[in-house]
C-alpha cells in the first residue's frame, strides 16, 4: 500500500496503468469509492492514480480544520512520492477546489476537470451530503441531494453498494467537519492565472453545488469548458458515468494533442 508522507501525515494512494497520470482529488467526507467508474475508464491508457484526502479513507485524519492550501501540499507530497511531475488532475467537489489551487499555484496540472465544484466555496453547504460512516440510515439518507429520486428507484442496488462502501471508507464527523471547513474558507480570485485546459462538468439538478456555479467557474477560466448533465445530482459521476466517462476521456484525449 503506497503512502506518501506531508507534515507527519501518512496518505494513502494506489495507481494503475500506463501513461500520462490522471490524479483524482475527491470531495469532503467521500472515500475513494467515489472514482470506481472513472478510475476503470482511464486506467490503461493512463495511469489511473487516486488517493485519500487527509481524513478519508486510509489516510491519517488529523485534528483540523483543514485548508485547501494544505490539500494542495498533501498532493503535491503524493505526486512526488509516486514520481510523477505533471498530471491531469481530476477533482470533485472539495476536490475541484484542490485542483484548481494546485493548479493556480503549482506547475503540476497538465490539465483540470473539475466536477460539481465552483471557483469558492461561498453559499456552499456540503452538510446535507454528510453521514456518520457508522449509521447506515443516514448514509441512506444524505445520497437523496446526490443522485436523483428517479435514480435511487432504478438502481437501488447501486445506492446499497455505495451505503456500504461508504461505512467502510468514508470519513467520520469529525475529519467531514475538517475538511468542510477547507470548502467554506476558500475562494480561488481572479482565475486568468489558471491557464491549463480545463472541463468543468456538473449534474444540472445539484442542489449543494449549484449548477450556476459550475458555468460561472468555466467561463471564468481563459481555457474552461463546460457541460451539464440533465436531472443528474451531485454524484454525477455514478448517475451519468457512462456519459461523464466519455467526456473525460475525449478531454483528455484533446489535451493529449494539444
């Protein structure tokens, strides 16, 4: 299991593939179930790295609150401990707010594809999302604001594996409220600094990062792109995966001849 370490703080990471590296940066509270589709879709012709957030998962969760500015050092110390200089970086929610720092302050994003996020965490309020990993009723509960009526009725077996995943994975109150607090406190400026070709993709029925914000961020951005995904909610990544697979890959692939 490799780790990297940033201030005494152990992260787990694992990758597969080959490649250019795509590096998946996840939301607040969520473990790295939460790239299960994606990851499968780049790993081969890239090298598929995804990682815990400080807190999540099988990382450590020291006392917080934590900041994106020190999210962005635990990314770099795991891109340096895999030997990777450059990456497509892949961020959701909390995790887009990671990525576009890493990006507006590092030389390591060969690109950005931001999901369900914005440029600040301003009138956002990730709570409805939160659950303690122990109670499966509220793990139940908290994926109504992320995947839509119509979806949990259809795929109710997928909405059983992400409860149980997420008892497994997630991170507790504590480590949430630590790494909601990096969403709150941050907002990234003006954004014609970022200059890496960026795809901004959101689930238009988003009810904690609304879809304003989304399109707001992309047109921001001197090389933003944009597209919305009709009725989806916030995990917009398991209810339009096919679709949000197919987007990515093409974006990369643009990238990759640019």
């Amino acid at each position: 299991m490799p780790t990297a370490v940033a201030d005494g703080v152990e992260l787990y990471y694992d990758s597969e593939g080959d490649g250019e590296t795509v590096a998946f940066v996840g939301d607040a509270g969520y473990g790295a179930w939460q790239w299960g589709w994606q990851h499968a879709a780049v790993a081969g012709p890239y090298e598929s790295l995804v990682t815990d957030l400080r807190g999540a998962g099988r990382s450590d969760a020291p006392a917080g609150p934590y900041s994106v500015e020190t999210l962005v050092s635990d990314l770099v110390a795991v891109l340096a401990d895999a030997n990777v200089r450059k990456a497509h970086l892949v961020g959701f929610g909390l995790g887009g707010l990671v990525a576009l720092e890493a990006a507006r302050t590092t030389n390591r994003a060969r690109s950005l594809t931001l999901v369900g996020t914005a440029a600040s965490g301003e009138g956002v309020d990730p709570e409805p999302l939160s659950a303690a990993p122990d109670d499966p009723a509220a793990l139940r509960e908290s994926l109504a604001p992320a995947l839509s009526e119509a979806f949990r009725a259809e795929q109710p077996e997928v909405v059983d594996q992400l409860v149980s995943w997420r008892g497994r994975e997630d991170a507790d109150p504590e480590a949430w409220a630590a790494q909601a607090a990096a969403v709150a406190d941050y907002d990234a400026g003006p954004l014609y600094e970022v200059t890496v070709p960026t795809l901004v993709l959101h689930g238009d029925d988003d009810p904690v990062w609304p879809v304003e914000g989304g399109r707001a961020l992309a047109e921001g951005l001197p090389r933003g792109e944009f597209e919305s995904f009709a009725g989806a909610r916030h995990l917009v990544t398991v209810e339009r995966s096919r679709l949000v697979n197919d987007a990515l890959v093409s974006f990369l692939e643009s990238v990759g001849d640019d």
